[in-house]
C-alpha cells in the first residue's frame, strides 16, 4: 500500500545552484515542520533520473513532485533535456494509483497530459502553465503541501486539491493547470486551468 508523503527530485542548472535556489529543499524543509516523511534527492543528468524513479517506485510513496527548467515540450535537468515524448514512456511506469507535482515552468499543459495520462493509471498532474519566480514556487508548493496535508494528512481528493489549487492561484497570482483522470472521457483525463479569480489587495 502507497504511503501519503512526497518523493522530490530536483535539477536546477548551473548558476541556479551558485545562488542556492533550491526549491524542492525548501519545499522538503516545509513538509519536514509539519512532521511529514519526504524524500529529497538531487540530480544532473537523465540518467540519474531514470534511476530516481524506480526509488520513488520501492519508497511507496505516492506523490512524485519534479522541480526543474521546464519549457511547453520538454523538461531539464541540469546536463539534459527530455522532451515530453521521451519523458512519458520514462516516467508511466512509476505513476499508477498515484499523483504527480510538476514545478517546471509552462510544462503543464495538454502535451504532457497526452504524453503520460493514457493507460498509466495516473491520478493527476497539478504545476504552473506560465513562467513562474523561485521565489514564488517555492512559496506556492510549501503553501499547497501544507493547507493539502492539514485538510487530510492521509489522503488527497482531486476535489480538494482543484480547491486549494484554485487558492494558491488566487493569493500568488499563478495560472496552474490540473489534469485528473477521466475514464469517461475518450482521452482518459480532463484539463482544468486554473486562474487567479481576483485582483490582489
């Protein structure tokens, strides 16, 4: 039985790491306060990656969350680039019966959603479809993860997690995109995009 904590795998590039942006430490550091288990690791290549992810399959967690460069087709680590039809194959396998958090900037769109929803058994795929800051994901996931595992630290609803999406959205001025699977739908997953609703204060 998958356990309800999160499994991180971040790469940044080179002047990324000179400045100390580490977001998905960050974010770690966070879940750590709220006395939640979380598995962080490092990496520069897509090799690393690959080997990564059959550590997140053995951990039993059920969250994977991607922090890196990420562009419309494709994301990074820091030596490589893995276009999207590459990265579905690579990552299906490891994501049945659970839930992946991608903060890569733009990558989260209907491209992704074709390349790793059909027939992986994937819950859903929650990250930003614009260009976002360090500074403003760091916050955003740390403050996502927290309000998420306060409303039930054992278990994440879709219903839930479109809500406080939705308020993440609102409060950091992010457009998110929320893809859930759909076995009535043709394609086997829904897109939701999400908007901030209001100006800031």
């Amino acid at each position: 039985m998958s356990q309800p904590e999160v499994f991180i795998i971040e790469s940044l590039g080179f002047d990324d790491e000179r400045a100390g942006r580490f977001e998905g430490q960050i974010v770690s550091k966070i879940l750590a306060l709220s006395d939640k288990k979380c598995e962080y690791c490092y990496i520069r290549t897509k090799r690393e990656f690959k080997e990564l992810l059959k550590q997140f399959e053995s951990s039993s967690y059920r969250y994977l969350h991607l922090s890196c460069h990420g562009e419309p087709g494709a994301i990074h680590t820091t030596l490589d680039k893995i276009p999207f039809d590459e990265l579905g194959p690579l990552i299906k396998p490891y994501l049945r019966k659970r839930r992946l958090f991608m903060s890569a900037c733009s990558a989260t769109n209907r491209a992704l959603a074709d390349s790793i929803m059909p027939r992986s058994g994937c819950y859903s795929i929650l990250g930003p479809n614009q260009d976002i800051f360090f500074s403003d994901a760091a916050v955003l996931w740390s403050s996502f993860y927290h309000v998420m595992f306060n409303a039930d630290s054992d278990a994440m609803k879709y219903k839930t997690i479109k809500a406080k999406a939705q308020e993440a959205s609102d409060m950091y001025r992010v457009k998110l995109t929320l893809i859930g699977h759909d076995q009535d739908n043709s394609k086997g997953f829904t897109i939701k995009s999400i908007a901030p609703r209001k100006e800031p204060i």
